[in-house]
C-alpha cells in the first residue's frame, strides 16, 4: 500500500479506537461499541504485522478505495460472504442515489441568452466525474466539469467534496482565480498526497462574455460560425495537487448559435472492441460538423457518436459532456 494511505488509515484507526475507548467506559455500554473497538484493534495489529488490507482468503490486496471508505474491511470483493455482498451492493446504490442528487436537476438549461446542457454516464455504480451549473443571477451562469483521481467509492467521495465547496464558494462573490486558489487548498489539505481533481470552471455572463479557468482537464472545443473549432489552450495544475499555487483565466466571447463543449478524458479515452481510442480530434471534427445545431441537439451528436464507437465495449472510465451555446439573439 502507498505509504500515504497507510499513515492516512491508521491515523483514522488510532482516532476511532479514541472515540469508542471513550464510549465504552461510560455504562451501560451497547456490546456494538465493544465489537467496533475489537475490530479498530484487530486492524491496528494487522497493520503492526503488515498484514493490512491483505484479503484473509485469498491473500490479495484488498481494493484501496474500499479500505478508504472503510478501514475495518477484511475481505476482498471476490470473497466477501453472501451478507457482506448484499451490505455493499445497498451500499453502493444509496451512494449512487445520492449522487445522482448532486447533479444539475435539469438536464437542460436556459439562463441569459445561453443554453446549457450535460450527459453523465458513470463507469459503474458510482462515479469520481463531477459536473454542475449554478445560476448566480447577477454574478452569470457558472458551470464546472471535473475528474477526481481514482475511481469507485472514494472518488465519489471527493466529487462530493468538491460540489459542497463550490456550492459554497460561488454565493460568496469570489472571482474563478480566488475560487480555484481555495479550493486547491482546502481540496489538497483534506485528501491524501495522491488524490487531486481535474476540473474546468466558467462563468458565463449575459454580454455573450465567458470567463474560463482550466485545472488540468482535457482542453474544452469552440465550435465557431462558418465550421471552425477553436482549442482554449490556458491550463493549469490540478486542484488539490499543490497546496499553494495560482490559476489563470481566460476570457472569450461566443457568438449566436456558438457553442463550447466541455468534456471528461472518460470521452477521448473510450476504446472500441479492436482496441482504438476515440481520441480528442474525432471529437473535434464532430463539433466542427454539427457545432451549427442547438446545444441539445451538438450533445446528442456527441453522444450518439461515442456510443457507436464503443459499441459493445467495456465501459473504462466515467463519461461527462457539457455543452454550453450562445442562444440566437
């Protein structure tokens, strides 16, 4: 195990056997707390042993992300029992209801003379993608896409993390730069060393004027009048992969009936059965093809287009698409 996570856990162990140490000399005393504080020191002895996260049946490593969203886990999937499965799996679908909560409630959207809209298809049951529009009235329209590092239960975990301090960044009036600036701080002092988010994060403004800020995620397209498609080039570092650090923003103006695609790598990464990748430029030629069509309808195209490269392929990756186009005026 990364000796981040190793130091991460038992740190977390050594604070939970606090607690229940606690709890458990004041009486009468539910036999719960007493099991639970057997079981904290069962894994701290392990760890003393290093035997931890070694699955007791198989003697494989246990999956990481399972042991960070439960230190106490002792079996690998592959040999949980018939209960711990049934556990996990209702488990697993109220995290993937809760987080289908945290996405936008409409899947389309008309604010200020713009239209947005998203697909989001998750790997699995849950999903590390994150995206989100928020409508600031005066302050514009602010949308986000981002990927946190990892997968499974962990990364939405932290896709959580990131909706709650934007949620709260934005009413507060902060400029993106500030907004990125906290939030790579709050992000990279709250996670682990090897845990980051890639995101990028607008404003759009009633003028037709867009203020951008690219944290590491593959760079948004520009579907311009006449076919043309425009690259936003302006990245930087990923949140949360440096504690202090600055962001730049990039401003730009989308004209009637332009439109500006942002996306997940769970996109141009895609492979098809023989093996090829989707890859950024066939994204971008579909865009310079129907990047004249409405926002909803540019979606569906992309959409349409990436599942029949798929095929019958095995879904890798979560998959994010936002499209954000400037209304006829």
């Amino acid at each position: 195990m990364v000796p981040a996570i190793d130091t991460f856990l038992r740190d977390q162990l050594v604070e939970r056997r606090k607690k229940l140490e606690n709890a458990v000399g004041h009486a009468p005393v539910p036999e719960r707390l007493r099991v639970l504080l057997h079981e904290v020191d069962s894994a701290l002895a392990r760890m003393d042993e290093g035997a931890y996260g070694i699955c007791e049946t198989c003697h494989d490593p246990i999956e990481s992300d399972r042991l960070m969203a439960d230190p106490l886990v002792r079996f690998c999937l592959s040999h949980l029992s018939p209960a711990g499965r049934d556990a996990l799996e209702r488990d697993l679908q109220l995290a993937a209801r809760v987080q289908r909560e945290l996405l936008p409630k409409e899947h389309s959207l008309d604010r200020y003379g713009w239209q947005i809209c998203y697909y989001y298809e998750p790997a699995s049951v849950v999903s590390g993608d994150y995206c989100d529009v928020i409508d600031g009235r005066d302050a514009g329209l602010y949308f986000i896409v981002g990927d946190v590092s990892g997968k499974g239960v962990a990364a939405s975990m932290l896709m959580a993390h990131l909706h709650a301090m934007f949620r709260t960044l934005i009413p507060m009036g902060f400029s993106i730069k500030c907004m990125l600036e906290h939030a790579s701080r709050v992000f990279c002092e709250s996670t682990l060393p090897n845990q980051y988010a890639t995101l990028v994060c607008g404003r759009a403004l009633a003028d037709g004027r867009i203020e951008l800020a690219n944290a590491g995620h593959p760079l948004p397209l520009v579907a311009r009048t006449g076919g043309d498609v425009m690259v936003i080039e302006t990245s930087d570092f990923p949140i949360g992969m440096f504690c202090q650090g600055e962001f730049s923003v990039a401003e730009l103006r989308l004209e009637s009936e332009e439109s500006m695609v942002i996306y997940s790598d769970g996109v141009s990464d895609t492979m098809n059965p023989s093996g090829e990748e989707y890859g950024a430029e066939r994204l971008r030629k579909l865009i310079a093809t129907n990047g004249a069509n409405p926002a909803s309808a540019l979606l569906a195209a992309c959409r349409d287009d990436l599942n029949a490269f798929r095929s019958n392929g095995h879904k890798t990756d979560d998959v994010t698409l936002l499209v954000l186009a400037r209304k006829v005026q």
